[in-house]
C-alpha cells in the first residue's frame, strides 16, 4: 500500500462494502465503508474507506511510553486512522494491478486477485457484485474465464502494448516481436532446447543494455503464457511422452472415471450416541459410529465426550467404571509429569539447555496463539497459563520431540472445547501421536507427504501437476502449512473442529488429509492457471485462501476423489496404492508404466518411487522435482 | 498504462524464532504493531513500493519461519533473495548468538554477493536488555555489514533499516549494469561466465517474478 499524497478524483462510488484482506479472522471487527473507483495521476484505484468506527479498540492495551516515542512514523492524515488492531484504514488497489476477480455463488461476494498473488474479498451489503462488476466495465477490459464463468479475467494492457514496447525499447537487433514470437513458438514445439537457446539469447541482451522493467515484465509475461498454451487434455493417455521427459515424469496411464457426488450428512447426535452404549457404557459399534462422523461430524455439545475416543484417551471398549479409574490414573500421571518441571530451579535450568530452549520457544508461542479466539483474548488470561502449563508438559511426555512451532496451534482448540488441563493434555498426546512425524526434526514426515500430495496430483490431475512443475512448484512447498497443522490456519474456529474429527475417524482411506489437499488444490486449479501464477504466487495466492476454503464442499470433493482412485484400484501404481492404504501390488501394474514404478519399496517411499536426485545434504529438492526445478531455475534467471 | 516500478528487489528477514521478524514487516508494510499477532509456520511474503532517487522500487520482502527444524522448507526461498536482513531480539541473548548460525545458513544457500544487514530488534525494552549495541555493532564490524537497532512497536529505524538495504542493492545493481554495459572497460564479458544458467550476477534474479 502507498500513501498519495494528491487528492483523488471519484468516479463511481458504491457504499455498504465490508472489505477483508487476507490473513483477518473472521472475528475481527468488520466494518463497512464505500468502495470507489478513483483516478490519480499515477493510475486509476480501487479505493475502499471505513464508514463507521470500529466497536472494539485494543489501543489501551498499548503502553504510553511507545506511543510517546513515534518520531519515525510515517505521517498519515487523520481522516484514515487505523482499524482496531492498527491497520492502516484505506485500501488502495491500482486496477494495473488487477489481474483477476471471481464473484463467488452467492452473488455478494467478489474475489479481486492481484498479479502478485495478494486476495480481497469484497462483501456487498446492498447490492450484488454483479452491478459493481459492470461499473468496473468503463475502466478495465477484462474478458469471461472459459474454464470458470464467475471469474473474470483482466486483459493487461500490455497484452496488446507488448509487441510496441518491444519495438520502442529496441531491445533486439532483429525485429524484437518476431523473434519473441517465434520463440513462443518454438518453445511449444520444443520447449527444453527452445528455452535453453533463448535463455543465452536473452541473457547476452539483457547484460548489454540497461533492462527496464515492462520488457523484463513482459517476456516473463510470454514465457509464462506459452508454457499454458495449448495445454494437454487431462487424460493423460494422450500427453505426449515428450512433454513428460522434459518435466520428468514417468508417465501414469491412469483415467480415472467420472468423479461421483458425495452428499455430505447431519452431525452425529446425543441420540445416536447413547443408542451406541451398553448398559455398562461401553461403545458398542465404533465403526458405523465413525462412518457418521466422518459423513456429517459431531454436534458440538457432544464433541467434548466423543473426542476423548476419537483421540484414544478412552478406548471405545471401556466401561463406565474403567473409564473413571482410567481418568484418575492419568490425572495422577499428568500431575507427576507436571510437578518434574514446576519443580525445576533456577539453579537446574542454567544447566540444561535443551530444556531451556524447549521453555523458551513456549513461551513465545503461547502469547500468539489464537489471541483473537474469545477464549486466549486479553492479558492475564488464565486459558494461556493452562496452554502453557500442558505445552511444558508435553515436553516433559515427551522430550526427545520437544517443542515445534505449531503445536500449540493443535493444542489450542483441544483445550478450548475441554476446559480441563487433564484432559486436554491426554486428548493432545493422542493428536500427536496421529501427527507427530510432521514436527521431527528431520522432517521427513513433512517430505514425505509433500511428495505424496505430488503424486496424487499427477495421477488426478496431471495438467496442474505440469503447471505446477513448470512453475517451479512440484516441491508443493506451498502446501507446507496446510499439511503441518492440519488446515488449522485455513479454517475459522467452528470448521477446524469438524476437519479435524473427520480426520480421526481414519475413513474413508490412510491419508484423507492428502485428498483434502487435492480437493482444494482442484477448486483453485483455474485461478491458478489462468491468472498464469508463478512460484512467488502461488505461495502467496495459497496463502491468501486463509478462511475462505468452504469446508463442506470441499470434503465433498475430496471423498469423490477417493472413489474415482477405487475405482481403478488395481489399475493405480504402487505408489499411489500405498498412500490411501492399500496393499501395493509388487508387479508392473501397467502395460506402458516406466519400471521405477514397479521396483519401488514402499516403505521407504520417501522419493515417491521415482529415481532421486537428491543429494541427501538436507537438500530441499527432492525426488524428481528436481528436473523442473533446475528447469525453473533456466528460466526464473532468463 | 505506466509501469508500477523500476526495480522489483527480493529481500528476506531470517532469524530465531520470536524475534520479531513478522512485527518488522508488519510495521514496514502497514505501519502497524499489534500484540495478537501468530507465529510464522512456513514463509510468506509482502509487498512495499518505495521511492529512492526518483525510481519506484518494489520490495518483495519474505518472512520465514524462525525455528530450526523448518529450516530445510525455508532456504528454498532463499533462492533470488537480494538482501536479508539478519534479525536478533536485543532482550535475548540466545538469539545474538545465533546469528552467526543464520549467517553460515546464508553462505550455504544464497548467492554469495547478497547484500546483508544485521537489526537488534525490540529496542524499546530498555529494562530487559541482554545485548548491547556495541556488541551488535562489532559483529556487524566483523562481517562488515550494517547494523540498526529497531523497534516494530515504537517504530523505530525501521524505515531506515529497510531504505538502506535497498538503497545498497540498487547500487551494487546499478554499479553491475554499468560494468557490464562497458564490456571493454570493466571485463563485463567476464559476467557471462560459462555458469551463467546455474549462478547469474545477482541482478538477474530479478526476474525470478516468472
Ligand atoms: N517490545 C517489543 N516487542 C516486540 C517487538 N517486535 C516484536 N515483538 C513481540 O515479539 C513477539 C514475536 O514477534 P514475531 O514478529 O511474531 O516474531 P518472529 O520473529 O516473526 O517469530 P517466528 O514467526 O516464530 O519466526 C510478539 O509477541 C511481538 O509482540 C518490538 O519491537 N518491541
Ligand atoms: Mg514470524
């Protein structure tokens, strides 16, 4: 954002507009201001301003003497203020910055995309988006997505100022537009060695002449383009194997079928809870209990009990006298734990390090953990001393593990539905025990399922997983936080507890998790791809879906995957066979499948059973990614 | 339509977890502070046009993650970085003496002329101070690089901090793209060393925005 310093001309003006940036909980205070079109002299914005002021202020928490000191703050005219949590007011987005918006379903929400990969959501209080859209019409040229009719693509204009610039700059000693487009052409037919060749070209031009930046925007601009023209159909059976041997893919002749709809149901109720118990409240039939959570989730007043199963604090088969001496067992034992850090001197810790490391880190964590969560809001907030107090623990459970960024994220909403210490503590040792390879040092757990998300976006998808290779993305390190706390950045409150007992329940496959990735990865697929996102964003466009992925939907979709994969399981290669939990074959599946594929050990699957070029030296590169990434890299320096 | 900048630099902000890298940013991006913020988990990046000598430079400014273990996932984006500030928390001393930890971090994954500048963040706690700024300024003397004290909640130098690094970059780029402009004079020929694909002059990453 920048601060002009002229004075702004409007030319259209729509009020009741509650706009969100991304990154906001939805608890933040909302408040509705008017969205504008205003022209300056550097370009046309967006411009959306407050109306109201925001209900609540956290400013007294600010200590006096800071707010003495401000010498160097930059100077900003009063009238835009700050929100509650001291953010600057007025948004201003250059509509050159525009490159896409979608109007979601409803019809009063508009997704503006900046080419940078930043989102805002537009919500429209009075009107739909629609209206807001076609006043958009006397500013920008933007045209209808083929793929996707409530996305609107923006036409830059260097789309049609490109071959001019070109030509003005007098970048080439050939005509600089033909030889631009013959590459485009040519690295269609032949994109490796058409690369390669105008990769030397352009180098030895750019390091002759001063480049400026339209022209260096815009050849990234074509190279980015003529890599998605013409994109192979999704069946994969009619890629090219060319197109394969540059990104390294052995090629995975697998069609999957239609993918069926999957209804989600109700949550699991009291009723049929209690119908599930014995006389002696044991829990009868665990299995079609867990076949209703997993189809509609739990109702809320009754997460509290069933989690405790879910997180095998109380195993199903426990009576109700066993369930009462279990929980006094463990209360002892957490308290026993406890006290082996509470009673911790001064004098102790200066000589044990790693304990102090372990503290530290809590320490920082606990203070940022879910801090706009009614619950952990304030200071002095006893819920944080308990999040502390079970973090501590858990070290002490634990030591070897420790602490790791992100665990008090999963502890968080445990003990914000159990409001108990002992309890909460025994449900997160069973999250963690579900999970706890993400927070190994090595991360391997972390590399593993990275890789297995790529191979199941291959197989499902092979046209994003081209895309993405090609824009240096099929390490899918952008799915990093997705996968190291199980969505809990990306879903409100409310949601991240149905995600989560959804995944407990294990069904319907071994890694649901990794189809829920796909699921998402499939809505975003056409934003991805026609807003020609790069590395840079992607990640900050994946980063940005932050509390606006649709929980149900999207589960929906990802059960519906599951079944295209059953569908043809004998036909799925090894790979993929082990990751949903099936038994892998041991043969060569498939007539034309490259042999890796058959010769693959399973459990140490780490490569994703494709030869590795890794060089072990804690390389982030991985398996064959490394193929396009060093493509990338040709480009990237281009 | 005008072009929106004349020099898009990449910069990265590394250091222990807790330090305050994301409050810097924060308050360089939006001028703000605010005490409810969340930890990094992965990286993430945001975007700051500013004016240095009539040129719009475009910062792209990436914030990582700060503890040890996610390491591997966050030196990928160390990748085309231009600058990196180095950011210890002056109330820690744990997290001073790592920074030489983060500077070998650097030397193994970015190119090696990336411009470097050490901050002592959080220097508004006067009462809980375990380092002192000489002992910030002679590390920095002995890597011979920058070195600031900040603050993100009273907004201390960090603007400064943020304008000297890219000022530094732009003019190590402009002093790049003039030897290599004069071929004969400076041995800009010698730039387009056979490595050219793997290791280019740093000012070509610039278009890593592909
Ligand atoms: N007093 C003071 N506190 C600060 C300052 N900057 C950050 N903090 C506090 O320090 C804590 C950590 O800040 P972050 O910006 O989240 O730290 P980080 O370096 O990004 O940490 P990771 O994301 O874990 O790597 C927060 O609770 C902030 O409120 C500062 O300048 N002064
Ligand atoms: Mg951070």
């Amino acid at each position: 954002m920048f601060e002009p310093t002229e004075q702004g001309k409007d030319i259209s003006i729509h009020s009741g507009v509650v706009l969100r940036g991304a990154n906001t909980r939805e608890d933040d205070v909302h408040s509705t201001g008017t969205l504008s079109i205003v022209e300056y002299t550097f370009g046309k914005c967006l411009e959306w301003k407050p109306t109201e002021v925001s209900v609540v202020s956290e400013s007294q928490d600010q200590d006096p003497e800071w707010s003495l000191v401000n010498t160097h703050t930059r100077t900003r005219t009063v009238s835009e203020g700050t929100d509650s949590l001291g953010r600057s007011r007025t948004v201003r987005i250059l509509l050159c910055d525009l490159k896409s918006f979608r109007i979601n379903r409803s019809g009063q929400q508009l997704t503006l995309m900046l080419k940078d990969g930043t989102n805002y959501v537009v919500y429209f209080q009075l009107f739909n988006a629609d209206s807001f859209v076609s006043s958009l019409k006397g500013f920008l040229k933007f045209i209808k997505s083929r793929k996707d009719r409530n996305m609107y693509i923006v036409m830059e204009a260097e789309d049609s100022v490109l071959e001019k610039s070109f030509a003005e700059l007098d970048l080439f000693q050939e005509n600089a537009s033909d030889y631009v487009w013959k590459f485009v052409k040519n690295l269609h037919d032949r994109p490796y060695e058409t690369t390669m060749e105008a990769c030397s070209k352009l180098t030895d031009i750019l390091l002759h002449k001063e480049p400026t930046r339209p022209v260096e925007e815009a050849v990234a601009d074509l190279l980015n383009r003529s890599l998605t023209l013409d994109i192979p159909q999704p069946t994969i059976l009619n890629v090219a194997g060319e197109e394969y041997e540059v990104i390294g893919e052995p090629g995975v002749s697998v069609v999957l079928p239609p993918r069926p709809p999957c209804p989600r149901g109700a949550p699991l109720t009291q009723e049929q809870w209690e119908r599930c118990k014995d006389t002696d409240g044991r829990i009868t039939n665990s299995e079609a209990l867990k076949e209703m959570i997993f189809r509609g989730g739990i109702s809320p007043t009754l997460r509290y009990e069933v989690w405790k199963y879910l997180l095998n604090y109380y195993p199903w088969e426990a009576t109700n006298a066993e369930r009462i001496e279990l929980k006094n067992k463990k209360t002892e034992e957490y308290f026993a734990m406890k006290l082996q850090w509470k009673t911790m001197t001064p004098e102790q810790e200066t000589r044990f390090s790693d304990f102090r490391d372990r503290k530290s880190l809590i320490e920082k964590d606990v203070n940022r953990t879910d801090r706009t969560h009614p619950y952990y809001h304030g200071d002095n907030n006893d819920h944080l001393v308990q999040l502390y107090d079970i973090l501590m623990t858990y070290v002490m459970y634990n030591f070897d593990l420790g602490y790791v960024q992100g665990m008090s994220d999963l502890l968080s909403p445990i003990l914000c539905l159990m409001d108990s210490e002992v309890e909460a503590f025994w449900c997160f040792v069973g999250f963690m025990n579900k999970v706890s390879t993400n927070f190994e040092m090595d991360q391997e757990g972390m590399k593993l399922q990275l890789s297995q998300l790529h191979s199941l976006v291959v197989l499902t998808d092979p046209q994003l997983a081209q895309y993405l290779d090609r824009h240096e993305s099929g390490n899918m390190f952008f799915c990093f936080r997705w996968l190291l706390v199980l969505f809990k950045r990306e879903f409100n409150a409310n949601d991240i507890l149905m995600l989560w007992e959804i995944l407990w329940t294990d069904l319907p496959c071994k890694n649901f998790l990794l189809l829920v990735c796909v699921a998402v990865l499939d809505t975003e697929k056409n934003v991805l791809m026609e807003n020609r996102y790069g590395f840079t964003e992607i990640l900050k466009h994946i980063n940005d879906l932050s509390l606006r992925i649709e929980l149900p939907w999207t589960l929906s979709k990802a059960e519906g995957i599951y079944h295209q994969l059953m569908a043809v399981a004998g036909l799925l290669p090894d790979h993929i066979r082990v990751i949903i939990g099936l038994e892998p074959q041991l043969k060569t599946a498939i007539i034309d499948s490259e042999e890796e594929n058959a010769t693959a050990e399973p459990q140490l699957d780490v490569n994703d059973s494709r030869p590795s070029h890794s060089t072990g030296s804690g390389n982030v590169i991985f398996g064959n990614n490394e193929v396009s990434f060093e493509r990338g890299i040709n480009l990237s320096y281009m | 339509m005008a072009k929106t900048y004349d020099y898009l630099f990449k910069l990265l902000l590394i250091g222990d977890s807790g330090v305050g890298k994301t409050c810097v940013l924060f308050r360089f991006s939006e001028d703000a502070f605010n005490t409810t913020f969340i930890s990094t988990i992965g990286i993430d990046f945001k975007i700051r046009t500013i004016d240095l000598d009539n040129k719009k430079v475009k910062l792209q400014i990436w914030d990582t993650a700060g503890q040890e273990r996610f390491r591997t996932i966050t030196t990928a984006y160390y990748r085309g970085a231009m600058g990196i500030m180095l950011v210890y928390d002056v109330n820690n001393e744990r997290s001073f003496e790592n920074i030489k930890n983060w500077i070998r971090n650097i030397e193994e994954n970015a190119s090696a002329d990336v411009e470097k500048m050490l901050l002592g963040n959080k220097c508004d706690l006067a009462d809980r101070r375990q380092v002192s700024k000489q002992r910030g300024e002679q590390l920095a003397v002995e890597y011979g690089i920058k070195f600031m004290e900040t603050s993100a909640k009273a907004s201390i130098n960090v603007e400064e901090a943020f304008y000297t690094l890219a000022r530094d970059i732009k003019a190590k780029t402009e002093k790049k793209l003039k030897e290599a402009s004069n071929p004969t004079k400076s041995g800009g020929h010698a730039l387009r060393a056979p490595e050219i694909s793997r290791k280019p002059p740093v000012w070509l990453a610039r278009c890593s925005i592909l």
